[in-house]
C-alpha cells in the first residue's frame, strides 16, 4: 500500500513550457486534491475532485488545469508555466465523508 | 471563502516548555480544524483534529482547543521536546460543499530549543 505518491519529485521548467504532474492513491479515495506551497503563505488550494470525471477551482486556479479520468489518478497541468508558478506541490486525498486528508511527498517545480 | 490567520508565525520555546499556537477562522460554517506538523522537505502529517461538536481534545502531550462562539481554535503542546520543531498548519473545512477541501493557516515555525 503506497499511499498517496506524486510524479516526478523536482522538476526545473522555462517559461512557456507546459508539464502534467501526476497524483496516484492506492486507498480508494474519492476525493483528491492539489494544492501548492509557497515560503509564509501555508497551502493553497488549486482544484479538487470528488469522483471520477468531476473537477472543481479552489482558491488559486488560474494557469492550471486538471482531469480525473480514473479515480486513482489526479493530474495537475501547466500549459504554460510562469515564474510565478514556482512552488511545492502537494496532492492529497480523503474518503468520502471522513475530512481527514492524506498527503503525496510533493514535487518541487522551478520555472525559470 | 474561509480566511484562517495564524499566530504568531515563529515560536521559540525551551526544552520541557509548554507552546501554544491560536487561530481563527472566518466562516461559521466551518465545522473540521485538523493541525498538521511538517518538517522541513516533507509533507504534512495530522497531528491532531477536532470537529466543531467538541470543545477539547487531547492526545498526549498534544491538546486542542475549540471556541466556536468566537471562532478561533489553539494548540496546545506540553513538555516540548527538541523533536516537536517543526512547521505547525492550523486549518478549517466545512462539509461536502466544497469537497471537504481545507483552508490553511500560514503557518508557525517552532524552535524547541535544548
């Protein structure tokens, strides 16, 4: 039982450059999130999922996109990166109806 | 949406000391407030949680505090340890709304210092 695990750990980007990270759950969750940190700003919601096929914006969706084609798998997308998206990455997922969330390792995105 | 402030952002305490970190959330509708510990390069672990039809809970040297009425929640850690420095994320979610999403605080590094 892996957990929550995240695609790839770091990853350097130039400007312009578009990527997917990837989110995987081994737990039979519903419900899967993404959310970025930046030094003093605590998490930040992106997107979130409540099943397969569904997708809602959070609190800082602008320049993401996401796709819940299978319910073990959340893909976060940049398709075009900026500066500004430089950040840690966390995905995370929940049962539905137990708020207690289960975090991936992160990924560590430089866009320069 | 969910405001959640934190404080204070950094705490230094002695070895044996109690720390205490409050926060307050904005929206009454919130009724989960999980504090998540994150060392650094890692991801965060729960630490602790309390729903909002509780006052208290404890677990060990581990303690939260809910004051619904005025809407904050503190944590509260006794005889810290030099292994309790960390990171410390307060947050709050409400119900199937909004996906049992969380809304974080911005943090408090804590330094047990020996």
């Amino acid at each position: 039982n892996a957990g929550v695990t995240q695609t790839p750990k770091f990853r350097v980007l130039k400007t312009g450059q578009s990527m997917t990270l990837l989110c995987a759950q081994d737990m039979n969750h519903e419900y899967m999130y993404w959310y970025r940190q930046d030094p003093g700003m605590g998490l930040r919601l992106i997107h979130y999922s409540v099943g397969e096929g569904t997708t809602a914006k959070g609190e800082v969706p602008d320049g993401y996109n996401v796709s819940r084609l299978k319910k073990q798998n959340f893909l976060l997308g940049l398709e075009s990166a900026a500066p500004s998206q430089t950040s840690v990455y966390f995905c995370a997922s929940s049962l539905v109806g137990n708020y207690e969330q289960y975090f991936g390792p992160g990924t560590r995105l430089t866009v320069t | 949406g969910e405001n959640v402030e934190q404080h204070p952002s950094t705490l230094s305490v002695q070895e044996g000391d109690s720390a205490v970190i409050k926060c307050t959330y904005s929206d009454s509708a919130s009724n989960y407030f999980p504090w998540y510990k994150q060392e650094l390069g890692k991801r965060p672990q729960l630490i602790i949680d309390i729903r909002s039809n509780v006052g208290e809970k404890k677990d060990q040297r581990i303690a939260v505090t809910l004051n619904k009425t005025a809407k904050h929640f503190s944590l509260h850690i006794t005889e810290t340890q030099p292994e309790d420095s960390a990171v410390y994320f307060c947050a709050a979610s409400k119900a199937a709304d909004s996906g049992y999403a969380l809304n974080f605080g911005k943090g408090t590094s804590l330094l047990v210092t020996p």
